[in-house]
C-alpha cells in the first residue's frame, strides 16, 4: 500500500508530454546529450525524421525559462530515441492549462443590518509548448 503514491506520481509524469509524428526514416537511438539544437536550418546537409511536439506539462519548473528549459530537454530527449542528432526548433509558446481560485468569506448580522465580507484569489496556470523537427545531421566530411 505504501507503493500507491510513488506509483501516482510516476504515473502523472509519465503521461504524455512529448508526441511525434514520423515523417522519414527513424535511426538507432542516440543519448539525448548527443542532440544538438538548431534555430535555423543547419548548413550541412540533413535528413528529417519527425515533428515533435513536447511540453512542460508535470513539471516542477515555476519560470518561463524553466519551463523552456523542459521543452527543450524533452524535445532532444524524444529526438534522440528516434536517432536524430538534431532538433531544429520550429517555436516555444504559451498555452493555459487552467485556472485555480479561491474564496473565503463571512457574514455578521447585526441591528443596522448584514456585513458580508470576502476575499479571492485566482491564478491562471500556463503551460510551455514547444514544436521542433527531429533531424539527422550528416558527419563534416561527408556527402
């Protein structure tokens, strides 16, 4: 019974916050330290694998940076077990993944009548998301 919780939390992280699409062929995979991010089109030439899509979705990151940070480790990471040594990153946005709000309030009734007081708070929750093409770079010196 003690294994519940480790295996709820397991189970949450493990959902899916990356997907890909095949749109060449995948090589044998590489470790994600392996993968190289490129913003522009690399100038040797490349083969496409697959769009991927990842997000920050289940981390712990609280900043915008360290929410891109995740996207991008977790676009390599998928990369990589297609066997791309490339992430040619396509953008990075944001997208609400809800809201959380709260309200607490009382009421007095007293002889000139009713006091209701309240207090809330909400905070809308965003998510990062990120789009990228998994490629595979050819070797310098090759054809």
């Amino acid at each position: 019974m003690r294994l519940a919780p480790v295996c709820l939390i397991a189970g949450l992280v493990a959902c899916a916050t990356t997907s890909q699409e095949l749109i060449g062929e995948p090589r044998a995979p590489l470790s994600p330290d392996k993968v190289q991010l490129f913003l522009e089109q690399p100038a040797r030439k490349f083969e496409q694998i697959a769009l991927i899509n990842a997000s920050s979705k289940h981390s712990f990151a609280l900043t915008a940076q360290g929410k891109a940070e995740v996207v991008i480790r977790r676009l390599k990471q998928a990369a990589a077990k297609l066997g791309a040594n490339g992430v040619l990153l396509q953008g990075i946005s944001d997208e609400s993944s809800g809201s959380a709000d709260t309200t607490v309030g009382t009421e007095y009734e007293g002889p000139r009548g009713i006091i209701d007081l309240s207090l809330g708070a909400s905070a809308l929750m965003l998510e990062r998301r990120g789009r990228a093409i998994a490629i595979y770079v050819q070797p310098e010196g090759t054809l």
